[in-house]
C-alpha cells in the first residue's frame, strides 16, 4: 500500500480504491462478493445496508474524520443499536478483516492461522451454526493461510500470493472454475510459509 500512496497518481488511485463496493451481489449468478467476511447475524439485506452505509462515508466529505476512528478491535459484536464511530468500525473490521469469530458472533482478531490452529472457541465465520448468510453463494479473500475450503457455498480466493504461491481467479456459473498464475514471492515469512503445503 505504500507504493500507492508514494505513486505520482496516488491521489487518483485512492479515490477510485474509495469508490469500489465493499460488497458485490450479482442477483442473475447468485453469487456474493466480499473481501474478508460476513457476521452471523447478518443477511444479505444487513449486509447490502452496511456496505451501503459504509462506501457513503468512504465517498464523503468526512473521509478524514472517520480515518480517525477507523482502528480498532471494538466493538466486536453485532448490535443495531451500534451508533456513529463503534458502528462504522464494526462495519469496516467485519468487511475488511474477518476471519475467526466466537459461535454468538464475537469477532477475534488476534487469530489469523490455518483451520485447526486456533482455540476451541473460536471458529471461521463461515461455519457459525444458524448463520444468517448460510443460503447465499459467498466469494471472499483476505485469508492467504486459510486455502481452498469446499463448504457448501463457500468458495475462497486467497491463494497467498503474497507468500509467493498463486494469484487465484474463479469463473462464476452453475459449477465454478478455478483459474490460477504464480506469484513470485512479494514478502515470504518463514514461519507462516513452513504452516502452508508447498504443493
């Protein structure tokens, strides 16, 4: 991210990175597009209203203010009644850096190894009992130790690319391809890459 904000263009590049989705559902496919996660307690409906709520702030004039108080571990469970900054950070934490949460939804962000590496109380997000997103065809990232997962659904993008392993794409339809291109190590942790097979 640095070599944007450094870049020549860097004020053009942010402003279209401020002006993507941070959800995509692609009604006629029935397929949805996030980066990290959903929480249980959210429909499509919740979710397309946060995202909604969120890419209005984004875009807006109070950018800078909400950048702020952007930062955060909490809250870290899911309230309507959440309001202005604790609300957006929820927002944010749950589209961006969701990974492992508590079965009543608790997100934890200290967690970010392969399945099986974490506490007995935590669990991925996708695998919450009576999720409320269960029903919905879901294509997510932001996981390079988590790898390909064939749950009913699910369908996982990170490859860890960023570990020098592969770019992966997918063909969305009635059965969906995986399409994938080497990358050529960007940053290889030692002790992160010996947890992945090299296969």
């Amino acid at each position: 991210f640095e070599d944007v904000l450094h870049a020549k263009d860097s004020e053009s590049l942010i402003d279209w990175l401020r002006h993507r989705p941070l959800l995509h559902h692609d009604e006629a496919l029935g397929y949805t597009m996030i980066h990290a996660g959903l929480p249980p307690q959210w429909n499509l409906d919740t979710a397309k209203q946060c995202a909604d709520e969120m890419q209005k702030v984004l875009r807006g004039k109070k950018i800078k203010k909400f950048l702020a108080h952007m930062y955060g571990n909490k809250p870290n469970l899911w309230s309507e009644d959440l309001k202005k900054w604790d609300r957006l950070r929820f927002i944010t934490n749950s589209f961006t850096r969701l990974r492992y949460c508590t079965e009543e939804g608790r997100q934890d962000f200290k967690e970010n190894g392969p399945l099986g590496t974490q506490p007995e109380h935590l669990h991925p997000w996708f695998r919450i009992k009576n999720r409320e997103s269960k029903d919905l065809k879901l294509v997510f990232g932001h996981w390079a130790t988590l790898g390909q997962v064939e749950d009913d659904n699910i369908f996982t993008l990170d490859s860890a690319c960023v570990w020098g392993r592969g770019l992966t794409a997918m063909k969305l339809g009635e059965t969906p391809e995986y399409f994938q291109i080497p990358c050529k190590g960007a940053r290889v942790p030692v002790k992160k890459l010996s947890r992945m097979s090299t296969d």
